[in-house]
C-alpha cells in the first residue's frame, strides 16, 4: 500500500488499532489492511448506500453517515483517519469543512493520522487550518497513483495530531 510506504519511518508495528475509512466506496482500503491487525470502519455515505451491502459481502465492517452531521464514535477514538474525496463530496452539499476537520480532530487520538486525498484546492483549504487544529504536516503534498477510481487531479496530504498541551507547564 502507497501510504504506509511514505510513512513507514514513524509507525510501528502496532501504531494503529482503530481506522476509519470515511468513503469506503467497496471497501478497498480495508482489504489493503487484511494483513495488518487493525479494526477498520467503512463509512459509506448515505448517497450511496447500496454499497454497503457489498463491504458486508466482503466480510468487513460498515456503516452509513452524512458527514454533514456528526459522527456517534463512542466508545472509540481513531488511530488513523483515511478521507478520499469527502471534503469534495460535503462541499457539493454546502456543508461546513470547517466543521468537519474538528469533527476529525474529535475523533482521532493524540499522535493519530489523517490520510486526506482530494482535490488540490480542497487541500490547499485545509492546510490553512493545520496550525489551530495542532496538526504536523507529517508528509509533504504527494500526487497519488492515478487508477479507475480517481477523479481528476487529486492530491494526498499526511498529517498527525500532536498532544495538545499548555507551554507553560513544560518545565
């Protein structure tokens, strides 16, 4: 898998426990991961929920959401986020992006990943917004491997969630 290529320096074998795939489509990304023990979540959206039946056919987990709304994580937070499109999909339906990185930000854990690949506007959007969410560009702007599934000219921007904590208590 290309992403865990570019960042094989900082994970470790059990870096990730919990992953969400929030656009599953099939369910691609969670078959990529049948070798790695990690619990994945497809999120299909509920503008396409026909293809949920087929992630369940396929032996994975899955569920519908808008992520226009926001999403029940309890009991779990994420290890690592994988956004392909959804800042592209929510900005057709006139949804906040903004309210959707902090929707993020919520449910991944301290020095968890997100894995955004979108549209190079899209990107250049949120990268305005990594500083005030605590979020390390963790990987320079790539351009992915283009496939069947890609649309148009997409890009694919790597950060991780810093420990939020006050400077003032650093000794």
């Amino acid at each position: 898998m290309q992403y865990w290529k570019q960042m094989k320096t900082q994970i470790e074998k059990d870096s990730f426990r919990n992953v969400m795939d929030m656009r599953a489509n099939l369910g691609g990304f969670a078959a990529s991961l049948a070798n790695k023990d990690v619990w994945v979540m497809n999120v299909v959206p509920v503008t396409e929920s026909s293809k949920l039946k087929i992630i369940y056919d396929r032996g994975l987990i899955g569920t519908l959401h808008d992520w226009c709304e926001s999403f029940s994580t309890y009991p779990r937070t994420y290890d690592l986020l994988h956004a392909w499109l959804v800042f592209s999909e929510i900005e057709k339906q006139s949804c906040s992006l903004e309210d959707l990185l902090i929707e993020m930000d919520r449910m991944l854990r301290p020095f968890g990943f997100v894995i955004i690949r979108d549209k190079v506007p899209v990107i250049n959007y949120v990268r305005m917004f990594l500083t005030a969410l605590k979020w390390d560009l963790w990987s320079s702007e790539v351009e992915p491997k283009v496939d069947a599934l890609s649309s148009g000219e997409e890009r694919v921007l790597i950060v991780r969630k810093k420990l939020w904590k006050d400077d003032d208590e650093i000794s």
